[in-house]
C-alpha cells in the first residue's frame, strides 16, 4: 500500500484522512460480508452463502481497483518528476471521487515545481549574460578531471580560444599560463602572462573553489591588466626621467661653464707658463674632454626630455589610407636606395580613426624606420602595412617586416627607455611610440620570430 503525505498542510491533511477513511470502509464493509459468509456457512445455509460470494468478489475486486489506481496515479507522478516535465495536468473533474484529491495534490505540487524551475532558469540567464557582459574573464572547471563546465566570451577574447574541453588543453596552446593556473589556489591571486596569437598579455589570475554534489569545482577570473600596467610603468618612466634629466642637467651645466672658463684662462695665461714637459697641452686637452663630456650629457638629457613633453592630443578624424600614403610618399626615396619591397593590405579603403595626424605619423616613421633597418641584409626584403577592424571592434594598423625577428628575452624590453639593440640607437623611438599609443588610449604590441621578422600592431 501505497501512502502519500504531501509538504503542504491544507489539502494534504484532508486528502490523506479522505483517503484513510475510504480503505477503512471498504476494509470495514469487507470484513462485514466476510463475517456474515462465515455464519452462513457454519448455519449450512449456502443458497444464501452463493448470494453472497459475489458481493466478496466484487468488494475486492473493488479494494484492488481503488488500490491500483491510486498506485498508477503516484507513478505517473513520480514519471513527470523524475523528467521534470512539470506541464503535465492530472484531469481532476472526470477523476473518480476517490482519485480527486489526489491529482488535485498533484496538478498543486507541478505548479509549484514550475514556478520554482521557472525562477532558477530566469536567475541562471541573468547571471549567465551578467557574466558575458563584464570584461573579466571566467573559466570554471572540475579539479578532478579538468573538465571544462563554462567559460565566458570575455575570457574567449582574452585567449582567442572558441573552446575548452578541458584544462589541460590548454598546455598544447599555452603551457606557461596552463601550469600558473593549476598550481593557483583557491583565495590567491596571481600575475601571470598569456600568449595569444604570438602575442604578449599580462593577466591577474584570481582562484576560488566551490563543491557540489560532491565533486569540486574551480573558479579562475582573468583580468587584463596589461594597459594598467603599462599606464603603471609609463607614469613611473616619466618621474624618473623627469628627476634624472633635472638633475643632470642642473649638475652638469655649471661643470660645462666651468671648464669652458678654464679653458678660456689657460688659454690667456699659456705665454707666460712653462710648457716644456707639455703639462699645459695636456690640461688643455683635460678641460676640453671635460667640456665636451658635460655638452654631451646636457645634449642627452635634453632629447630625453621629450618624452615628458607631450601631454595633449590634437584628435581629428582621419582616414587610414591617407596615413599610408603619406608614410610611402615620405619613405620612397629610402625604401628604393635600398630596394625594398612595400606592400598595403586595406581591405576597407574608406577605414578611419581619431587620432592625433602628426603623432601617429611620428609613431609610423619610428617603426618604418625599424623595419628598414631589420631588412636592410635580406635578399628579398620586404614590408607589409595593413589595417583592419578587429573582432573587440578595435582599429589596428600593423608594420611587418621578414627581417631577423629579435629573441624573446629583448620582446620585453623594447619598449624600455633607454634601451636600444642598435650601436647607434637612443632607446628613445620605441619608448616614444608607446606613450603616443597610451595617449591615444590604444597601445602598440610587437610579436617576433627571430629569424622570421617582426610585427609591431597599433590598436586604436
């Protein structure tokens, strides 16, 4: 026999005693016609014994009807729960008596199921496009088997992955991120660097876990921070170039004066000094290597000084093409002296952006003048400009070159100031380019392949 108590105390307390007092009286009246059998078989009265056979049979054919249905009704029940298909409807009115109260429970208890199913599935799409919405990144996987449960199209963009089976696919596309990412505990954060497409991000790793159903699940967040920290880094270049160059140019250009006033009375005074040993020449020579040594560090710290100068944009729109005519017009002359190949890829030829004219022309020479450079000793040099809209609806402008490319330990440090792979270089141009970009609120990323070439990307 099956009995079921519903959570709800209204019509389950009715429906439950409806359905007690109704197997009591057929169990009452069954007993009955039992006892009233038995008398007329002892009195040996069996024509009214025959009479009453009948009415047993048909008392429990009866009790095992109201018995199966009741059964059938709580399968199909427990069928609908267990698909979750909560739309189904017990027909109450065409019900027998007996059966009402029962589906009446049921179509209550469906109803309540739908709503509650209705409120988590509009709860999970909320906070599914809530999370597709933000900048960061997040991936949520199975510790165990490293099997990927979601991940969101911010972080998508970030790895310019479409999909992720699992963790460990990761390693085949990034093996330095995939190991800072598993050895990463629930509650540290950690910077790490991502390489998508060659490329170089720097990320803030955040860990949480969480267990359900007894597995456990990792939660990773990725933030970029690759524009703060190069913002982070500008700002700091720029106090310490402030601070060098003052100082600098503070102490040397009184060292500079001085020497030149030596020089200018040893000059008034060599007739009536004794020369013979040549410790005249040679203090003339000493005060002029002094002179010549202190002009130097004023003229250095004078070309650092304008990293620090430019500080407002001039913004106009202008169109992509008429950069890179202007930048061929400029550059011809070299570019066939040393017979260099250029080529221009724009697909949109109508493609614009806002930006100050003069300063990413300056941006455009510093890095033209680089890739001729880094293809001057091929055999078939060449140079490739293209601009295009990216997928994150951002312009970029690229300078490719097949030069000799540049190892993975200088990537790093191109954009440092001061720092040059040329005999001859300042470290200033790149340094330069990076705080145009940053001013524009873009930023300039390079990707090389030693022995392959280089590409410097613009992205506006």
């Amino acid at each position: 026999m099956y009995c079921f108590i519903p959570p709800f105390g209204g019509w389950g307390g009715s429906m439950f005693k409806g359905y007690q007092w109704q197997i009591i009286v057929r169990i009452v009246f069954l007993f009955i016609t039992l006892s009233a059998s038995s008398f007329l078989l002892v009195k040996g009265w069996y024509i009214y014994l025959m009479l009453a056979c009948p009415v047993i049979i048909y008392q429990v054919i009866d009790f095992y009807r109201f018995q199966r249905k009741t059964h059938d009704e709580l399968n199909q029940f427990v069928e609908s729960v267990h698909y979750r298909d909560f739309s189904r409807y017990f027909d109450v009115k065409h019900a027998p008596v007996e059966i009402q109260p029962l589906r009446q429970g049921f179509n209550e208890i469906n109803t309540t199921f739908k709503v509650i199913s209705k409120e988590r599935e509009t709860q999970y799409q909320y906070l599914q496009k809530i999370l597709e919405l933000v900048d960061t990144g997040i991936l949520s996987y199975q510790e165990e088997s490293g099997e990927v449960v979601w991940m969101n199209e911010s972080l998508k963009r970030i790895l310019q992955l479409p999909y992720l089976k699992t963790i460990h696919s990761l390693a085949k596309r990034d093996e330095e991120l995939y190991k800072k990412i598993i050895v990463l505990k629930p509650g540290e954060a950690q910077i790490a660097t991502a390489h998508p497409e060659k490329t170089t991000l720097k990320i803030l790793l955040s860990a949480t876990a969480f267990q359900t159903e007894g597995k456990v699940y990792k939660l990773i967040a990725f933030q970029n921070v690759n524009e703060a920290l190069d913002e982070t880094e500008s700002k700091a270049w720029q106090k310490l170039l402030s601070v060098l160059t003052h100082e600098i140019m503070n102490s040397v250009a009184p060292i500079s004066s001085l020497a030149d006033t030596l020089k200018h009375r040893l000059q008034q005074s060599v007739s009536v000094l004794n020369n013979n040993s040549g410790s005249v020449d040679d203090l003339e020579l000493g005060i002029e290597t002094i002179k010549r040594r202190s002009e130097g560090l004023l003229k250095f710290a004078e070309t650092y000084r304008s990293l620090n100068k430019i500080t407002t944009l001039n913004l106009t729109r202008i169109y992509v093409r008429d950069i890179f005519e202007n930048m061929l017009q400029l550059m011809l002359p070299t570019l066939e002296q040393k017979n260099i190949e250029v080529e221009t890829i724009l697909k949109d030829p109508d493609l614009m952006l806002e930006a100050d004219t003069s300063l990413l022309e300056q941006v455009m020479i510093n890095l033209l003048v680089n890739a001729i450079e880094a293809v001057k000793d091929k055999p078939e040099p060449r140079i490739i400009l293209t601009a295009y809209v990216a997928t994150n609806r951002k312009t970029v402008i690229k300078v490719s070159d097949n030069g000799n490319g540049m190892p993975e330990e200088l990537i790093d440090k191109i954009f440092i100031p001061f720092f040059s792979t040329k005999k001859s270089g300042s470290g200033i141009g790149l340094s330069l380019c990076k705080q145009i970009m940053m001013l524009h609120k873009g930023n300039i990323q390079v990707q090389s392949i030693e022995g392959e070439g280089t590409v410097f990307s613009l992205q506006f």
